[in-house]
C-alpha cells in the first residue's frame, strides 16, 4: 500500500485511522454481521450511530440546546435554495459576495425573494474579504449570508460581520471544525461534509430552533423544508447512512487529538510553514492578501501558466497529488484540512524549494 499525500479541495484528505477503523468494520460491524452499508436506517444499531454522532458533534463545537443538527442531502449546493425557502419570511435577504460560492448562492436566493448583494470582493478577483463593520443591512432582511471561507479563493473572515441584528447565515463547508466557533452568533452554520470531516454526499446544518418553522415559501417541497428533517431527527428519508457513521467516527478522531483548539493550533502550525515559505520565495507568490488568508485553502502562482503546469505535473510525480488550482482560476491550491499531516506540508515545501532552484 502507498498513499499520497491528497491537497484535494474535496472529496479530501481523511485521517487514516478513520479508514483503517472503517475498513475493519467493513463487513462486521461490531458483532451484526453486516456492513454499516448494509443496515436498516430503522434499526437500533443504525440510531446509535447517528445519535452518538450528533452527541460528539455538540460536544466538539459547544452546540447549544436550541440549535438542531441536521444530517441533509443534497450537498451544499441545495443548501443555497433551502436557506431562501425557509428564511425568506419578509423576501429580503442580503449577501456578502465573496468568490464563486457565495456568488452562486446569491444568485439562487433571487428566484425567491429579493436578494441585496450588500459588498462584494469580485473588483480584486475575490482575494480579500471587504470591510463588514458597516454596511447597508437591508432594515427588513432575514437574514446576512456570507461563505465564511472561500475554497477557491483561499480567503477566510477573520472577524464576523455587523449584521446589525440580523440572523447571519454561513457556509463553512472549506473550515467546519478548522477551529472553535460560538454557534450563538450564527442562526445557521452550514457546510458540506466532504472537505474536512467526511466522505462526499452529506450537509451538516446546525440551525437555531425558531428558524425551523411552517412558515416557509409557498410551493416548498417537504424535503426542502428544515422542519421535517429536524422533527424526524434527520431520519425523514433513508439518510446517507454511511457517511453519518463515518463523520462519527472523524468526530471522535478530533475528540481524541483534543478537540478544536488543538485543530487550530495544528492548522496554524502547518499554513504558516507555506505561507512563510511563500511570502520569501522568489518564484512563488501567495494570491490572497495577508491579513485574509485562509488556513484551510492556499492557493498560489508563479506568474507563468506553463511553470504552473510543470510544477502541478512533476508535484504529483512525487506524490503530492491535487495541486492544480481551480478550474476557474488557474495556478496551484494546496488545501491543507485537518486531516492533513504537518509531514504533508512539510515535504510540499521542501518540494517547492527544490523546484523554485531548479526553475528560476
Ligand atoms: C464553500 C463551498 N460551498 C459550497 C460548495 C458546494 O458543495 P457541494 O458540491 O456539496 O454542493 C463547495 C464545494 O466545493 C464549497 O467549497
């Protein structure tokens, strides 16, 4: 067996023990004689999963009691029509447009209400996240939406925004349990779980309980609307079974290395050895703007689409896989979840020197 090392922006990087664990209960879990995969949703083994996987969740990030967990399909992308359908009671909500997924869910929530881009970062191709202590709050918005760290771009708030009062709704799907958070200063936190918790296939949305209502958008279908997820305890539908066991378990994983301020101590750790690395080099350049800097994404040019794609293509021959930029955008992005290990941005950055003197 050989791995590589995966900077793949998702489907990424999962810790190995988590696989190993999967894999040794592959076909007998725990004494039932069947795969995870191949159990009833409906059976007690199956609620124990799903239940001890939101009881280690609340735990890791603090949920408090009147927020709900919600294990959704979809991906993150129908997300950006069920927060309209469900949120839009006045038909106005405000967006904070910062790279190609904000922008995407702004363009959904237009189909049902009026959406009010309130700032946006698309004047410096998204590589800095605007000033938001300040600005135009529609008085009768929902909600606040923002994409909290931008995936492609490599940006991330360092600071939440004013929202004035108004419930503020976040996709976290590039740095959900990157670091702590106070759940309370959100009414939704969202994010797709394929980045840094799981295998691809599932949305994890906690949601503050009175915004979990009947009160939604006429023409809502029963599967978009948040109240007959949270009243069946996400067991509404068959759910995506396997991927619930196996966020359990990478919740444990976290719970074990020692939650998240470890994470994030571990994540600084390894983003300042590539952004110090960046910031010296002389072919290399780092594209987002310092203070803005994700920990999670990091995308970075040499100036010259060919030495790009040279470096993407002798990378991966050394076995650091995925390092090709976005479609949309070109150059490399290194994304360093936290299942990636400090050896992996270690040897990247040893990899970036020896290419940097063999090309300048
Ligand atoms: C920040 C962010 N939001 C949303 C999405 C879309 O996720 P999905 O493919 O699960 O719909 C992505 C996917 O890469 C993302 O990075």
């Amino acid at each position: 067996m050989s791995r590589v090392y995966n900077f793949s922006a998702g489907p990424a990087v999962l810790p190995e023990e988590v696989l190993k664990e999967a894999q040794e209960e592959m076909l007998d879990y725990r004494g039932c004689g069947m795969s995870v995969m191949e159990m009833s949703h409906r059976s007690k083994v199956f609620q124990n999963i799903i239940d001890e996987a939101e009881a280690d969740l609340r735990d890791l990030i603090g949920i408090p009691s009147n927020y709900k967990v919600l294990f959704l399909q979809g991906g993150a992308s129908l997300q950006f029509s069920m927060i309209p359908m469900n949120l839009m009671k006045n038909g106005v909500a405000d967006y904070i447009v910062t790279g190609q997924w904000a922008k995407k869910a702004y363009a959904e929530a237009q189909k049902y209400g009026k959406a009010n881009k309130i700032a946006s970062s698309e004047d410096k191709t998204f590589s800095y996240i605007p000033d938001c202590s300040d600005l135009p709050i529609s008085p009768d918005a929902d909600y606040v939406y923002i994409c909290e760290n931008n995936t492609i771009y490599g940006t991330k708030y360092k600071k939440l925004p004013n929202t004035k009062g108004k419930t503020l709704v976040a996709d976290v799907s590039s740095c959900f349990l990157s670091e702590p958070v106070n759940v309370s200063d959100y009414g939704i936190i969202y994010g797709g779980v394929q980045k840094n918790i799981g295998p691809a296939g599932m949305v994890i949305s906690i949601i503050r309980d009175d915004l979990i209502t009947d009160d939604v958008l006429p023409g809502t279908p029963t599967m978009m609307k948040f109240k007959t997820h949270a009243d069946a305890g996400s067991l509404y539908n068959t759910p995506n079974c396997y991927c619930i066991y196996m966020c359990g378990k990478v919740f444990k994983w976290l719970k074990k290395m020692g939650g998240l301020e470890v994470m994030k101590q571990r994540n600084e750790e390894k983003a300042k050895l590539l952004y110090d690395f960046l910031d010296q080099s002389k072919l290399f350049k780092g594209t987002v703007v310092p203070e803005d800097r994700s920990l999670m994404n990091v995308p970075f040019i040499t100036g010259n689409a060919d030495l790009d794609a040279k470096f993407v293509k002798e990378s991966k021959e050394a076995g650091l896989e995925n390092l090709k930029g976005h479609r949309t955008v070109g150059g490399m992005r290194a994304s360093i979840y936290n299942a990636m290990p400090k050896e992996g941005v270690e040897t990247l950055v040893a990899f970036m020197k020896k290419f940097e003197e063999e090309n300048l």
